[in-house]
C-alpha cells in the first residue's frame, strides 16, 4: 500500500477525546528526506496527529504507516525509526546536558563509548559543548530546545517529529532552531514538523497541510498556498459609511476582514504596485472614498479565512503565540 | 532489563541533585525519634527502655516516608514530555517505574542505615545475632519494596504532584495507629481493630521480636504476606495504570 518513496502514509485517521473529535479524518503523504509542515492554530488536531504517527495514542479508526510499519501493529519497528521532540522540553532539568544524551544513548542501545562519542558529537553540533557540564535547570530556552532535539538525534532516525519546535523562543532562538531543521536534512532523514506559524511552515517546509478542525483543509508546497491566499494584505480606512458599505458589497468574498466602527477593511493582494493600484482603481474610481491604506504580510488568520472561510476561532497571530509561550512557561516551571 | 538499570541511575542521579528532599528524608525521621526517646519518653511505659521499643517503628516510618516518596518522583515524570520520549524509543512502563522504585529502595535503604546509626549514639542497644540482623534487613527491604511500588501506583493515578504528595502524607500517619509508637493496649477499645490488623503492626512486631531477641511468633510470617501482597497487587496494577495515563 505504501510507496516506497513516502516516510508516512496516512488515511482516515479518526480521534475522539470522549465527546470533542479532535481528528475527523486526516489524510497525508509524506515523501522520504522531505520536511513537512503540519500548519493550524491551536486545538486543529496537531499534536493528535503527532501522537498517532509516533504511536504514543493509537486512533480510533483509519491506518498509517511510518517508515514502512504499521503504526498499530508494528509498532516496536516504528518506533525504532523515529524519534519525537514534544512541545515541553523531555530533558531532565536536574541532568547535565552530557548526562541527557548519554542516557539517551544508552537507552537507545550505543555502548559506553558509542554513546559518548555521540554525545560529544551532537553537542558541537548544536554548539552546546560550553554548556555540557552544567545542569539544564540553568539553559536558556533555545538551548534547552536545542537540547531536547540532540536528544532525539542520538538514536540516528529515519523520521523525525517535532511538534512545535519553536513556540515560546525568542526570534534569535528561532532562527537558531530553524538553521537546526535545515541542516537535519541534508543528512537525508524525513522531518514532519507542527507549527502555528506560517513563515516558519514557508522557511522550513517542502510541502504544507493547513489543519482545521481535525481535517486538512489544504496541501502543496509553500509557494501553491501562496498563491491560494497571497501573501499579502492590504488594509483601507474609508472616509465614510457609504464608501465603507460600497466597497464591502463590492468586494463580497474577496473581503479578508472587516471592522464596520472604524470603517476599515482589508482585502488579499500579492503586495506588488500594480496590484495595489488596479485594487484601489477598482474600489475607488473617483480617487475620494479610501482615506488611507497600508500593506500587511499575510497572517495566519488570512491564511485561515481564505482556505476555510472563517478565522483561526478568533485568535489573532499574537494571541496564539503569547499563550502558548505562556503554555511553556508553565511546563518549564513545574 | 538494561533500560531499568539505565533509568535507575537517572533516578539515582537525579535524587542526589535535589537535597532538600534527600535532607528532609533522612532528617524528619532522626527528629521525630528524638522527640519521641527525649520529649515523650519519659511518659510512656513500654516494659523496656523506650529508645529500644521506638526504633522499629522510626525505622518504620523512615522506610514508609521515604518510599512514598516515589509517587512524587513517578508525577514528576509523567506530567513532563520525558515519558512520552521514552515510549517513542519503544521504553515500556515496568522499566520506568522499576528504576523509580529500584531508586527508591537505595534511597531508603541508606536513609534507614543513617536511621539506625543515629539510633545507636543515643542509647539503643539490640540484643539481635546475625540471623536476624538478616531477617530485619529482608524484611525492611521487602516492606520498602512494596511501599515504593504502591506509591508509584499513586503517583499514576494522581492528577499533580500536590496530590502524590497526600500519599507521602498517608504513609508517615499510618505507624501511629500501630505498636509503633506506644503499645496497643494503652488505645480506646474501638482502634484495636484496626491498629492490630493494619499491615505496619506485624512488620514492627517483626522488627522489634528480632531486634530485641524475644519471640517473634507469627508477625515474621504476616510481614512477608502483607508485603508481598502488596508488591503483587501494585506492580501487577502498575503496567495497567500506566497503560490508562499514557493513553
């Protein structure tokens, strides 16, 4: 059933937490040595989705193969082609970063030196040999990220899952983190990653599925979507009612947002001059209506009301961002 | 088998780094036995030196706090991301929660010695020979034993680590109602039941019988069922437990 090309094949998965269904049949296709971005707000069945692929929560209906196996029932052989990077850091804050991977090391069967060796290896390479003897309590939140995703590399992978790899980091750790991602794949392994972010989904990914309420309501590489949603916005503040209604009804579908009190709108557009001009030429051919305008890069929410006709449940960008770093926050504290 | 042994010494490690509450393990029980031999004592009449009647029992409690100890250690794990690291490298539940407990068996093993030493600086003077020496060392392993296993048990089903910790809390009030501490007779007629027939009377008449040389009857036997019993039940529900939250 699975080609020999695709990392992880899944079809129909379903998932119910009692009454709320988190997954309401997922479909996916990933291609070996290829990054795949799974991109939706909170609660759109992300981590589900991780969890059944990494065999950690089995679903209640549909199949999916990881690395050629079975998730339900060649599960050990799964599980020996993976490794899973969570959205709280799976490091011991009492263990160095040296004693994280050596126990990881060993429980992925290397011996002593093996492991050690490996050890020393990841921690150049993700440039934490000055912090290797000190207890990961004291690492920033980059660090530990960058910890937790060594970790996952001792066992060398096939697949590797990281489920929001960078909520809660600074941009600096960002970027850190993102150069991290790159690099994984030049060694040939498969990356599916989850994200609320769709510049980190465009930075990292060859191919995106945008989830929303437990479907994947789009797939292609980041440059399809794109061009599906544009990648920009422009916003106009009218100058009055009238203008306001007139613009919105002529509009109709195309309206991205609208605020009727401050009597601005905002309309998807790929940002270049022409497009700019023809859309203003359109909504205001007598040059009196619109009293100001600006040009946003898309937000998620853009992204979301172009492919489903409704917001990411309201969240602005931010919002989602600050909550869940407040969600890390916690999870660093306990 | 070798997971166990690796994630053992996690735990291991892990224990010695956080010692205000190795601190707190080894020192509330040498208190509470100070307290009891120097504050209380003198009131209580037990037929023999008062130091030598209370040491099973500290020993007792030491071994019950400590081990309960594990429910928290067991929360701790299971509400942070390791435990779903350590199931994607195909690490089952027994040997996540056999390195708790094994830990926790060190742990207490040692709190115990220290116990014991503190208890011979001041005055308590066992008439045991090797044999026995034996004997109490089995049986307060098998006792450990049991407790850690059950506290991991706890630690599975609690929602945070404030509710693991009631355990804790539950295993250092259970000697009270027993021979630890002052004898049964001297209790209202309505705890005899249950202070007669709790699991921590026969192991401390077991205890005391061996220590003090003086027969020991059946206790010896009651202890290794109660433990034993115990240890079947909860490592046996463990794997079930773990199976639940981890689902």
């Amino acid at each position: 059933m699975a080609h020999r090309s695709a990392a992880i094949e899944a079809s129909g998965l379903e998932k119910s937490y009692g009454a709320v269904k988190v997954l309401r049949g997922v479909d996916l296709s990933v291609a070996r040595g290829s990054v795949f971005a799974l991109l939706g707000p909170n609660g759109a069945g992300k981590t589900t989705t991780v969890r059944i692929l990494s065999t950690l929560t089995p679903p209640d209906a549909g199949r999916a193969r990881v690395a050629g196996f079975d998730v339900i029932t060649d599960r050990r052989h799964v599980r020996r082609a993976i490794s899973l990077t969570g959205q709280y850091a799976a490091v011991d804050e009492m263990q160095t970063g040296e004693e994280n991977l050596l126990m990881m090391g060993r429980l992925t069967r290397l011996g002593r030196t093996e492991a050690r060796g490996r050890a020393r290896e990841l921690l150049e390479r993700f440039d934490l040999t000055g912090a290797a003897r000190r207890a990961v309590g004291t690492y920033s939140g980059g660090m530990r990220r960058r910890l937790d995703l060594a970790a996952g590399l001792v066992g060398h992978p096939e697949v590797i899952f990281l489920d929001e790899p960078t909520t809660g980091l600074d941009p600096r750790s960002r970027q850190a983190m993102w150069d991290v991602v790159k690099g994984l794949v030049t060694d040939g392994v498969t990356v599916f990653l989850t994200t609320q972010y769709l510049d980190e989904a465009d930075q990292l990914a060859d191919r995106i599925a945008v989830v929303d309420g437990g479907r994947v309501v789009a797939e292609g590489t980041p440059a399809e979507l794109k061009e599906r949603v544009a990648g920009r916005r422009l916003d106009l503040v009218l100058c009055d009612v009238a203008g306001y209604e007139r613009a919105v009804r002529q509009l109709g579908v195309r309206l991205v947002w609208s605020d009727a009190d401050r009597l601005t709108l905002g309309v998807a557009t790929d940002g270049g001059a022409a497009h700019v001009r023809a859309l203003l030429d359109e909504i205001d051919p007598e040059r009196r209506a619109v009293d100001r305008f600006t040009v946003h890069s898309a937000t998620l929410d853009d992204v979301f009301m172009a492919l489903t006709g409704h917001t990411a449940r309201g969240e602005s960008r931010n919002a989602t961002g600050e909550s869940a770093a407040e969600g890390a926050k916690e999870a660093a504290g306990v | 088998m070798s997971d166990a042994i690796v994630l053992t010494g996690r735990t291991i490690r892990l224990t010695r780094r956080n010692l205000d509450a190795v601190l707190t393990a080894m020192l509330l029980p040498v208190m509470l036995m100070l307290v009891f031999v120097y504050f209380f004592g003198g009131a209580i009449h037990t037929g023999t030196e008062y130091v030598t009647y209370v040491v099973p029992g500290v020993m007792l409690l030491c071994a019950g706090f400590g081990s309960a100890n594990t429910a928290v250690t067991v929360i701790h794990d299971m509400t942070g991301g390791i435990v779903d690291r350590f199931r994607s490298l195909d690490i089952g539940g027994t040997p996540i929660l056999a390195g708790h407990v094994a830990a926790s068996v060190l742990r207490n093993t040692v709190a115990t010695a220290i116990v014991f030493g503190v208890a011979f600086l001041i005055g308590f003077r066992p008439h045991a020979g090797p044999f026995d020496w034996l004997a109490v060392a089995g049986i307060l392993l098998m006792f450990i034993l049991a407790i850690s296993w059950l506290s991991a048990c706890f630690g599975l089903i609690a929602r945070s680590p404030e509710a693991a910790g009631g355990f804790t809390f539950l295993m250092m009030f259970l000697p009270y109602p027993s021979s630890a501490f002052v004898p049964i007779d001297t209790m209202p007629g309505w705890l005899h039941g249950f202070a007669e027939h709790q699991p921590v009377t026969p192991v401390i008449e077991a205890l005391r019988g061996l220590l003090l040389d003086r027969p020991v009857g059946d206790s010896a036997w009651q202890a290794l069922v109660w433990c034993g019993g115990i240890l079947v039940v909860a490592a046996g529900a463990s794997g079930a437990l773990f199976r639940r939250r981890t689902a």
